[in-house]
C-alpha cells in the first residue's frame, strides 16, 4: 500500500515543480471573466454578504441568478485575506487543485492497469499539457471545476477498480463533490447526470450496451429538438432559460462555431440541415487541435500533443469496447464523458481559447494511458 501511495505523491510533487515554475514564471493573468467576478465579489462584501440580494445584483445574461455564487465567495474571502493580492491566492489554490487532479488521475490509471509504464505516461502527458498550466493561471472557476468533477468521477469508479463495493463515506464524497460541481459551474448539472450513470453503470443496475443505446437516443432526440429551437427561438414560451435560448440562437444566426474564432464560421444558416451543420462542426472542432490563425509553433505544439493523446484514447476505447470487466467498463464512461461534454458544448458555447475543453483533459490522459498496457502486450506477443 505504501509503495502504491508513492505514484499519486510524485505526480503532485511533479506538477508542483514543473507547472509552478512555468505558472509564477510567466506571472498571474487577470481575463475579463476574473475581472467580472471581482466586481461581483466587491458587490457581495458591500451586502455584507447577503447572498440574495449579491445574486440579484450579479446575475449573468445567460444563466440563472445566484450561478456562480459559489466561486464568487471565494474571491470574496481571498479579498478580505489578502487584498489586491487577491489573484495570487486563487491562482496558488489553482496550482494545489492542479496537482490533486494529477495525483487523483495517477492513481486512478494504477487501478485501472496496473502499469508502471502507463502511470508514467499520465504524470509526463499531464506535465505537458500547457492548456492545464494556461488556466492556473488565472482565477477562474475552471481549474476548481476542473478538480471537483474529477474527483467526483474517481470517487465513483475507484472502489469498484480496487475490487471492492463503494462505501457510505465513498457515497457522501460522491453526493458532496457533484452538488459542488453543479454550483461551481452551468455546465455542472452534466455531472449530475454522468455520476448517477456511472454509479448504475459499476452498480450492475444498467447495462454498457443499454447505456450506448440510451445515449445515442437521448443524444439524437436532444440534437433535433435543439436544431428546431435555435432556428425557432419564438417556439420557446418557457420564460426559464429563453435568455439562454435566444442567446444560443443568435450564435447560430451568425453561423458561429467558435466564438471569437470568425475563420471557422458558416455562412449564416436558412435551413434546418444548415442549423444541424453548424453543430456538426462545432463538435468536430471542439477536439481540434488548431485553427488557421494559430503560428506555426501553436500549430506543431497542438498536433504534436493531441494527435498521439486522441489516438491512443480511440485505441483504449477500441479495446474495451470488446471486453468485459470493471476496467472496461471505466473506459467506456470515461470515453462517455468526454462525448457528452463535447456534444453539449457543440450546442452552446466553444470559446475561442478552447477554455470548455478542460474539463475532459484528465479523462482523455487516463484513456490513452489505459492503451498502454494493450500495446505492451500486443508487442509481446508479437516478439
């Protein structure tokens, strides 16, 4: 057990190392979103804290008052800590949640293959995934959120991995980190319904082959009920979400795929299959690992980083896909996961910096590392 403990430790003390130095090396970044939540942490302090009357008064265009509530505590008591060195504090907490996902990740690669090779693989790919370190960076939700939802997925899966059923306190730690994930960020209620998923899923309750049935129906019934929607935003009578229904519609109209990204955009739709291409298109490039307008050097970093990291992700899936057992059924949610959040991401929002992708980092580096040992073996047997 000890030796064992010793993986999860050197990819944190890894991360702390490698990703600190380039973090306070390159200095913290204050985006406009930073900025916004400072304002509405300003607001929060000046109500004393009254968080209805903060949440009314900081209510984003698009989402429900009170979203984002969460975070905004948090620059709230960083400001009442550490004053304008506000920043610093968050971007530090970042740096710990960065190596506790890489340590949670590390861990949940030994439990899923047993390899060293492949537990090596995950603490390098992680080291150089710069979209993780860009994101420490700045005091944003993302790199929490980042955490959370990873966590809350390792929390559902590890028992069962470790050869054991999942207990009260792994429960409790399932039920605590969705709920936080859900007011961490909108995208949150995803996890909601992932982790009820997985649970059925490594309970027995719900079949592989019934979930990939289940997933592609609801997937289609979502993808056509949202094609008509957007391109008849008036059909939408429910005064809950109709700003957001009319926000999303609008992008469409522009024909946006990437938002800020106009090199990637359609000729402004007509047609239903015009509607339903844009989001095709937004799904494709929520993997892309580069546009036109990236340089020459982004453009090498990107390909040379995702293209191997895809492959050998698809490889994983491959694989499970034609065996049974507890890790091949942690391969698949974990392949599910990250199509889901692609797939309600080509209906929304892809930023222009690929800032929604985040979230799936950690799961694409535990599939391509559970294909590790597959081609270990297939070398083998080869030789």
């Amino acid at each position: 057990m000890a030796k064992e403990s010793r993986w999860p430790l050197m990819a944190a003390i890894a991360v702390l190392i490698v990703h600190g130095c380039v973090v306070f090396r390159s200095g913290v970044s204050l985006p406009p979103d930073s900025v916004a939540f400072s304002l509405r942490a300003d607001l929060l302090i000046a109500n004393h804290f009254n968080f209805p009357a903060a949440s009314r008064a900081t209510g984003v265009h698009n989402v429900p008052a009170g979203m984002y509530m969460l975070f905004t505590t948090l620059v709230a008591l960083a400001k009442l800590v550490a004053g304008a060195r506000w920043p610093t504090i968050l971007v530090v907490a970042n740096l710990c949640f960065d190596a506790l996902t890489a340590a949670i990740l590390v861990k949940l690669v030994r439990l899923a293959t047993r390899s060293n090779a492949a537990a090596v693989l995950a603490i390098v790919v992680w080291l150089l995934c710069y979209d993780v370190v860009t994101w420490v960076r700045m005091p944003l939700t993302d790199v929490p959120f980042l955490v959370v939802s990873f966590a809350a997925f390792a929390s559902v899966v590890a028992p069962y991995l470790a050869g054991e059923k999942p207990t009260r306190k792994n429960i409790i730690a399932s039920v605590i980190l969705t709920v936080i994930s859900v007011l961490l960020r909108p995208v949150g209620f995803l996890w909601l319904i992932l982790m009820v998923t997985a649970s059925l899923v490594m309970s027995g309750r719900l079949r592989r082959r019934s979930l990939i049935a289940s997933a592609l129906l609801v997937a289609a019934t979502v993808f056509l009920a949202h094609t008509f929607v957007v391109r008849n935003p008036e059909s939408w009578t429910i005064e809950t979400l109709a700003r957001s229904v009319r926000w999303d519609a609008k992008s469409y109209r522009l024909g946006e795929v990437i938002k800020g990204r106009p090199e990637t955009f359609h000729a402004p739709p007509s047609t239903a299959v015009d509607y339903a291409a844009i989001t095709a298109d937004r799904f494709v490039h929520f993997f892309a690992p580069m546009v036109a307008t990236f340089s020459r050097g982004h453009k090498i970093a990107g390909v040379v980083f995702y293209a191997p990291l895809y492959l050998l992700a698809i490889a994983a899936v491959i694989a499970a896909a034609r065996r049974k057992g507890t890790t091949a059924d942690v391969v698949i949610l974990s392949a599910v996961v990250v199509l889901t959040v692609a797939f309600w991401h080509s209906l929304v929002v892809i930023d222009y910096d690929w800032r929604y992708r985040l979230p799936i980092l950690p799961h694409l580096v535990f599939l391509a590392a559970c294909a590790v040992p597959m081609l270990l073996r297939n070398r083998a047997i080869a030789e």
